[in-house]
C-alpha cells in the first residue's frame, strides 16, 4: 500500500491542472489562477478535512494523492481568502492513467487499484498484456485520485481528460 506516488501531465504554460513540476493543483483551482492571485498563505491547505493538500512550489498548493483521495468537499476553494478557486466551474479534467511500470506489466498478477475505485472507473481484463491488464473508463472516472495511493509500485498517475484521449489511452 502507498507506493511512490507518480503523478503525470505535462506542465502547460496556459491553465490546466498541473504546476510546472508535474503535480495536481487542488480542484476547481487552475495553475493560470494560482499563478495569477495565489499568495501561499496555506489556508485552503489546512482546511483539507482529508489532509490531502500540501504546499507545493513557492509555498502554494497542491494535491498529493499518496496521503488520501479527494472527496470534493469544496472546503479548500471556500476557505480561500482570494480568487483562485472557480466553484462554477468542473472541479478538475483529470482521469488516472496507468502507467507502464504496472506490476501486469511485469507478468505479476494484481487488481488493487480496482477494489479502491467507487466509480468502478478502473475494470480488470484478463485479455490484455501478459496476465491482464486495467483498463479505464474515462467517462467515470472523477480523478479523485483514491486509486493511485493504493498501487504498490505508484503506477498510477493523472492526466487532463482531453490529453487522455488524444493519447487513445
Ligand atoms: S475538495 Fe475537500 S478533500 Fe478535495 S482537496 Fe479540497 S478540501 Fe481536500
Ligand atoms: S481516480 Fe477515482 S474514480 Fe478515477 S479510477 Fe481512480 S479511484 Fe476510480
Ligand atoms: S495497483 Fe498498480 S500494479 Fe496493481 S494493477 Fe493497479 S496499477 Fe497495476
């Protein structure tokens, strides 16, 4: 349980989800706003109930799915003092990717991460690779990240649902 935790996406110079170092900004807080209005004052960090933020670059937020999953409770973007949480907006794109570094990979037999999964987002195939292999259904998958703290050599990471896609993942 808890392996290193790999988290993905490329840094994107507008927006997204991720700060130039690869990790997950909190949700409904983008990387342009975090940029922009951000003074890292910590307080979304120590409103998280789950105690899942912790400070990232220069002192400002982000998301370390290895301590727990998000349950979207909105308590980090209404506990903000400035403008960089959108409760408006979708929390986040993200949908977990699993990585080629998953023990199936290896000839090794495990589902782990499916019995974490509430959506039912990641399916087992016996089909797939070597002695199977997870598939995702992007459609259900909310990001929530509660799969990626559970696989033993920290396979899983994120990426932006669009990119996800485009990848043919
Ligand atoms: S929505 Fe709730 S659980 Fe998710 S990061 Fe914010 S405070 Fe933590
Ligand atoms: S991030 Fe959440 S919803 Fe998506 S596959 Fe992992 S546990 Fe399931
Ligand atoms: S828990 Fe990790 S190693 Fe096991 S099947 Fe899932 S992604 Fe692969």
């Amino acid at each position: 349980m808890g392996g290193v935790l790999v988290t993905g996406g490329k840094a994107h110079e507008d927006a997204g989800q991720f700060a130039r170092d690869g990790s997950v900004r909190p949700p409904w807080g983008s990387e342009a706003r975090i940029r922009d209005a951000c003074t890292s004052c910590g307080t979304c960090i120590k409103s998280c109930p789950e105690a899942i933020l912790r400070s990232g670059p220069a002192g400002t937020p982000v998301v370390d799915f290895s301590l727990g999953a998000c349950t979207f409770c909105t308590e980090c973007a209404k506990a903000c003092p400035e403008p960089v949480f959108d409760l408006d907006s979708e929390p986040w794109a993200l949908v977990a990717d699993v990585r080629s570094s998953c023990l199936l990979n290896a000839g090794v037999s495990c589902r782990i991460c499916t019995d974490a999964c509430d959506e039912t987002a990641l399916r087992f195939d016996l089909r797939g690779g070597i002695v199977g292999r997870i598939d995702i259904d992007a459609d259900a998958c909310t990001g929530c990240g509660a799969c990626a703290g559970t696989c033993p050599v920290g396979a899983i990471a994120f990426v932006e649902r669009k990119t996800f896609r485009e990848q043919g993942a």
